[in-house]
C-alpha cells in the first residue's frame, strides 16, 4: 500500500526557513560587529587603528570568497539529494565555526597563528552561509500557494533583521554590564559560544520538515541533473550573471549601512559604540518593515517592477549619502540609517523569490545559491574596505557615488531581465 507524502505545515515551513536564516545572519553579523570593535585590537595589533581596521575587514571579507565554494557544495548535495539534509549540514558547518571563533585565542597568547585560525574559522561561516540562504529560500517558496511566492520567500529575509537585532543586542547587553576591560578579556566571546544554543533549536526545527513538494516531483520524475553547477554555467548562462548583478546592490547598500556607519560613526564621527548600535537597531525595525511591504508589493505587481524601482531609489540615495551622513547629529543619524535600510527592505523582500525563480527546479538550489553569493562577492566582500578607503581618501561623497554606481548595475541587470520565471 503506497502512502501519500507527508505535507509541510505552512507554520512548520515559514518557522523553520525563518529560524536558520536567522540564526545564520546572527552569526555572520556578530562577526561583522566584532570585526570592527573588538578584532583590530586582538588579533591584528598595529600602531596605525585604520590599518588594524582594515586587516581586519579583510577577513570579513574572506567568507563572501568562502561563499560560492559553499553554493557549489551545498547546492549539488541539494539539488541532488533534497533540501531538507543540506539545510542541516549547512547550518552546522556554519554553527561550529562561529563557535570556535569564540574559543580563539588571540595575538597576544599564539602571535600571528591567531589571526590564521580567526579566517579559517571566516572561511567555515562563508561555506555553511553560502548553502543556507538558497536552501532556506526554497524550502519557503517550493511551499509556497500560487501568488503568494515573494510572501513565503520573504520569510528567510526576515532573518537578516532578527539576526541583525540579536546580535546588535546582545554586544549592547555586554557594553552595559560590562566594563571596557572585561569586555575586551572575555566578553566579547559570549555571543560567539552562546549561539551554539541558537543552532540546536535551529537544528530540531529542521529536522521535523519534509522535503518540498517541488523537489519530490523532480525525485519521482527522475529529473535530478548529475552535475548542477555545470549545468547552471553551461545552460543558464544569462540568467546567472543577470541574477548576480541584480543582488549587488543589494550587498553594497546592506554593508555599507551596517559595518560601514558602525565603524565610521564611532571612530570619526564621535558616537560612543553603544550609541551607535541603539541608533542601527531603530533603523533595522525600518528594514524589517519593508520587508514583508515589498513581498506584497511584488506578489501584486510583479517582482521586477518593485525590483527597479528599489534600484533607481538606492542610486537616489548614494547621491545624497554624504550630506545625510555628515550631519552627524542623532536625529539625523537615525533618519538616515532608517532610510537607508528601509530601501535595503524594498530590494531585499521580493530577491530571494526572484532569483529563485530564475532557474528550473532540478538545479534551484545551485543557480539560486550561486547568483546571491557571487553578487556577495562583488557587493559585499570589499564593501566595508572599500567604502573605509574612499572616504578617508576622498571623503563620504565617494562613498555615496560607490554606491549609486552599485545601484545603477543592479538596475540594468533588472531592465535586462525580461522574465522572472524559468517555468
């Protein structure tokens, strides 16, 4: 007697793609945050702060490079053996790392050996965030009802603010408790180990899933391709590198908003580090908002029509980057960090339904994972290094043309995509 598959709960599926996204962006922005308070004094002292500081984004850097290699890997295991176990492994790859970055020590006990174990343990977060986020976004709308695609796509996105607020919150939650000294001695490892705690909730959420509806008729049509990656490059060529361009402003405004300001507001701007992280968490709540409006938005009207507009909004943007920033006063501080990444919510809620659906179901998981994590390479892995160079050279106007440029590539890769849908 043959049983029908067991259905996913739609709960079930929004809860568990939501969860390990989260605990995924948890993870990497305690990263990001660490690397601009707590790493360029630990691991890579120097007389010269701007240098320490840039060593130290260059490691940040690391895991965007780290990140298709993960979509490559994560993304055949998926296309081939289901979403359901590649999620898992994804986000204990991920999980173990950042672990262990909080079990490092640092320079002054093992010398240079501490800052090579500190981009070993970048490049495991970059491999296990690089399979995470197709996945996840797969497990979402491969559930989805007709119509409601960019709604059930959103919820993964939704983990990049919930991360963001965790993470924000729990190196907020250590500056107030503690002092300067304990922070730097040992506090600053606490959210690092504590996420293991994240990772095993995320862990038995995922495992009480199915596999996706979508996947299973791939299975049952035995239409699993035997080397996805070559056949993304091979077969869909256009929309790989219409999709990676189309995410890269994306990346650049995210960063800039994010490790950017948190890096240059409390070094040149004058804002006490706790400040600063109050001010980028009122302005995350405006990212979490429209998130969820754009998805609507984009089930309405159509994801690449909301997709440009957000595109031509960021290069508007850019151009007044600097005199919004400059202003240095907290009202204006927070207006602008709250534009900005209310914009970052208009591109981000319909993307990963969009780049999904650029790719037949047989090699989604590769083509999807691989066209966000490159356009990380080129949007993100250089931005906060790029973006701290520009304007210590040439000033916040710089910056804010790095990112219009940005906006305006990810524009015409949206012009140039005629279809969003590869079936």
């Amino acid at each position: 007697m043959t049983h029908p598959p067991a259905r996913n709960s739609t709960r079930r599926v929004l809860i568990a793609s939501m969860a390990g996204t989260t605990i995924e962006f948890f993870d990497f922005y305690i990263y990001a945050t660490a690397a601009v308070l707590v790493f360029p004094t630990l691991f890579f002292p120097s007389s010269d702060p701007t240098s320490a500081t840039l060593q130290s984004l260059a490691t940040f850097a690391l895991a965007f490079f780290a990140r298709p290699v993960g979509s490559a890997i994560f993304g055949h295991f998926g296309d081939r053996i289901g979403r359901k176990a590649t999620l898992v492994a994804s986000l204990m790859t991920m999980g173990v790392s950042t672990v262990l970055v909080g079990l490092l020590p640092t320079y002054a006990t093992i010398g240079v050996a501490a800052p090579l174990l500190l981009a070993l343990c970048r490049l495991g977060q970059g491999l296990g965030l690089g399979g995470e986020w197709g996945g996840a976004v797969l497990l979402a709308t491969e559930n989805a009802p007709p119509g409601k695609r960019a709604w059930y796509g959103m919820f993964p996105q939704l983990g990049a603010p919930v991360g963001f607020l965790l993470s924000s919150g729990s190196f907020l939650l250590l500056a107030h408790y503690l002092t300067e000294a304990q922070f730097f001695a040992w506090g600053w490892r606490l959210p690092f180990i504590a996420s293991a705690v994240l990772v095993g909730i995320g862990l038995w959420v995922r495992l009480r899933i199915e596999e996706t509806p979508e996947f299973r008729k791939t299975l049952d049509a035995d239409a699993r391709v035997r080397l996805p990656l070559a056949h993304v490059v091979t077969r869909h060529p256009r929309a790989l590198i219409t999709g990676t361009f189309a995410a890269v402003a994306t990346f650049v405004l995210f960063y800039l908003m994010t490790v950017f300001t948190l890096s240059w507001g409390t070094s040149r701007l004058g804002y006490s580090r706790e400040a600063f992280l109050v001010m980028q968490m009122i302005g995350v709540l405006f990212f979490a908002f429209t998130i969820p409006l754009s998805a609507v938005m984009a089930d309405r009207w159509g994801r690449r029509r909301v997709l440009v507009l957000a595109s031509a909004a960021i290069a508007l943007f850019g151009l007044a980057f600097a005199p919004l920033f400059a202003a240095a006063s907290p009202v204006a501080t927070v207006a602008f960090l709250a534009l900005g990444l209310a914009l970052m919510g208009f591109t981000y809620g319909p993307l990963g339904a969009a780049l999904a659906e650029l790719f037949p179901t047989p090699v989604r998981y590769t083509g999807a994972s691989l066209t966000f994590n490159l356009a990380g390479i080129l949007g993100a892995s250089l931005a906060p290094y790029a973006a701290t160079w520009l304007a210590s050279r040439y000033g916040l106007g710089s910056v804010g043309l790095y990112l219009a440029a940005a906006a305006a590539v990810s524009l015409v890769a949206f012009l140039a995509t005629r279809r969003l849908a590869a079936e």
